[in-house]
C-alpha cells in the first residue's frame, strides 16, 4: 500500500507524537509499503527554521488562513491519486473525503484523546485550584479559541474517518462507545524497536549495582497531568522510610529551580533533574536507575512506562488509562488507584529493597513485558488492518459503478 502519515508536529524522534508514526513507517517500510509524511515543516518550512521560536509557531497553528489542517487538506487534494491511505493525527484532517477529493482509506489516529485531555484540565482545576497569574490569564485567553476548535475537530476526524486509530483499550470504549463511532474504531499500542529494546538491555548495569543506587526514575513533562502534584508526597513518604534514596527526573520540560520549588528545601538534595534529553540518550541515563516511577493520571499509551520496562526497571505507576494496557502484565503488582501516594510510596519502598534473587526476577520480568510491544508485530496487525480495510472500500466502490 501506499500510505501518508499526517501530523501538525515537527517529525522527530525525540517527540512523543510524530514518533509513533515515524517509527510504525519505518517498520511498515519494511514490511514493504511506501510510506510519505506530512508534517509541520512540510506545511510551513520557514516557521519550522530553528530561528523562529515556539510563539510564531503557535500563532501559525491557531491561525485560521494558515491553520495546518487546511495545509494537510491542500496536500492531500493534490496528491490524492498518490496514496492508498491516509493516517492523520486526530484534528489533523477533519473534512469529509470528498472536499479532499480522496478514495481510499482515512485513518484518524489519537495518540492521547483531546477530549479525555480536556475532561483531566477540569478535574485537575478542581482538585488543585490554583491562582491564575496575568500570563496565565493571556496564555488562556490567547489559546481557548485553538482549544474549542481541536475538539471541534476531533469530532469531525471521527466522522469523516474510515477507521479511528486509538492507543488504549479505555479510548477505544470511549470513542466507540461513549462517543459513537462504534466498529469503526480499532486499538493499537505503541511499541519499541527490537534495535531500541536492544540498546537499553546493553546498556543497564549490574543488579547489584542498581540496588545499590536506590534510584528511582520518572519519565516526563512536569505538569499534574503526569504527577507532579504528588511527588512531594510520594518523595516525602519513599525519603522517610529510605533516606539514601535518590530521584531522578527526566525530561520535565523545565529546569532544575522550576521543578525543586514544589519540593520542600529538606528534600531537595535527593532530587535531580535533567529537563530534555535525545532519544539516543535515555538509555544512558536510565542504566544506573533502581526502578521506575509514573504516578501518571492520563495517557494515550506512555512510551514513558514502556522504555523504563524496557531498561529493565521494575516499575510502579497509576492504574490509569494508557499505563495498564503494559503494567497488567507484570508478575508483581505495581499499580495502585490513581491519587493513591501512600500505597504507591510503599510500593516504591518494596521495589528498592527486593533481595538481590528477587530483584533480578522482576527486572528481567520488566524486559519481558516490554518485548511483548514489538513495533514489528504491531507494524504487521496495523497493516493487515489498513489492508482488508482498504480492500472493503474497492469493493464497495466497484458494487456501486456496476
């Protein structure tokens, strides 16, 4: 088949989104399928240029006349007769197939649910209200029009898809179910690369080591979304019972000062942040850890989770959507209700102190569930999807000709 991935962000590794694409085109390459990308440099190569900062690029996003929809529309429109399928993230295409002029297969894929994104924000505004300050107000006011379109958007995605590409079995209930869209929606996790799986199993040390450490390691943006309201407690609580204890905060998107001020000063020498990192990298930084921590409330799927398990770290998280489609297969219990500190502290404590046989079990245990997230196998089922998809829609279009 010849397939278009769709996404209004820049195409790279080292970002959350774009990379379930990218690397589900590199394994569906393999499996001999042409695969094209439109992304946000294709829609507009200059904004895209390391010179222009993330405000112009916001601007051009929210922007009616240069919106990245209609961008992606045009594309389509011109290069329709190129493609066999059409995968776009989920407000990346809202518009029915005949405005684009297109016939054969539209995929709408979530990679994180908007609206289950947005149903969070209120939860969380409610749970830890907080006083807006002026910038938050003008970040809030310049933003809300963008915010009312993308759920727009995502709804007009569904609707005009031929199938709706989710990453979890909770969306898949939710936009099957609660939003309608019925046996049109399928499910596909994310995964790892054998090479990528490879690549931190090389890279961790010695059990004895790692127990030696006690570190714990947390992947992800600083926000409530991820946890970051419960850390002080969950530290608090680990530090307490452990005080050789050591935490390690990857990838918050904000520097070290930003992070320690929602920690007490008493804590703070047991915290260490690295806010961004290459995707190449993580396996390094990972390599010394102890276990894994993700005191997340709400993902699409969490390569977070997924490449911890991977470096072989027995890992602790919420039992939210998008984490318990990989924890639900690790021999030891590692989830608890989602809020829960105290439980999810004791887990913490349990893990850092394991005994050197057990340790080692539930390690290569963590390896083992990764590798059931192969981007080979999940390249395959995705294909065959797409495929027998496709076939039904040449079969119906040829039924309606004659």
């Amino acid at each position: 088949m010849r397939i278009l991935m769709v996404i209004h962000t820049l195409w790279s590794r080292d970002l959350g989104a774009p990379r379930v694409q990218l690397e589900l085109a590199e394994e569906m390459r393999f499996l001999g399928h042409e695969v094209e990308k439109f992304s946000y440099e294709d829609a507009f190569p200059r904004l895209a240029e390391p010179r222009h900062g993330a405000g112009a690029r916001l601007r051009a996003y929210l922007g009616s006349n240069l919106s990245f929809a209609a961008r992606a529309a045009e594309f389509v429109g011109i290069n329709a007769g190129r493609f066999d399928v059409v995968d776009a993230n989920q407000t990346d295409l809202p518009f029915p197939k005949r405005r684009l002029g297109f016939q054969g297969l539209l995929v709408a894929r979530s990679v994180g649910l908007i609206p289950a994104y947005h149903q969070f924000e209120r939860f969380a505004s409610a749970r830890w209200p907080e006083p807006a300050s002026v910038r938050q107000v003008a970040r809030l006011a310049l933003t809300y029009p963008g915010r009312r379109r993308r759920l727009r958007d995502v709804v007009s995605s569904f609707r005009c898809a031929d199938l709706i590409n989710v990453s979890n079995g909770n969306d898949q209930t939710t936009v099957a179910e609660g939003m309608g869209f019925g046996s049109k929606v399928v499910m596909f996790p994310f995964g790892l690369s054998e090479e990528r799986r490879g690549v931190f199993i090389s890279a961790k040390q010695s059990d004895a080591d790692r127990l030696a450490a006690r570190k714990v390691a947390f992947i992800g943006a600083w926000n409530s979304r991820k946890g970051a309201k419960d850390w002080p407690q969950i530290a608090e609580r680990v530090l307490a019972r452990l005080p050789a204890a050591r935490f390690l905060f990857l990838g918050t998107g904000h520097d070290r000062e930003y992070v320690l001020r929602d920690f007490p000063p008493y804590l703070r020498s047991a915290l260490e942040v690295i806010p961004s990192y290459r995707s190449n990298e993580l396996p390094g930084l990972l390599a010394s850890a102890t276990v894994g921590a993700f005191p997340g409330y709400l993902e699409g799927f969490g390569f977070a989770v997924l490449e911890k398990l991977a470096a072989g770290l027995p890992t602790v998280a919420y039992d939210a959507p998008g984490p318990r489609e990989m924890m639900r297969w690790q021999a030891l219990k590692s989830t608890v209700p989602a809020g829960d500190v105290a439980s999810f502290a004791d887990l913490l404590v349990k893990l850092l102190t394991l005994s050197p046989d057990h340790y080692a079990e539930h390690s290569a245990d963590s390896i083992q569930v990764a590798a059931r997230f192969s981007w080979q196998d999940i390249a395959r089922a995705t294909s065959a999807t797409y495929q027998e998809a496709w076939e039904r829609l040449r079969e119906s279009s040829r039924n309606k000709a004659a």
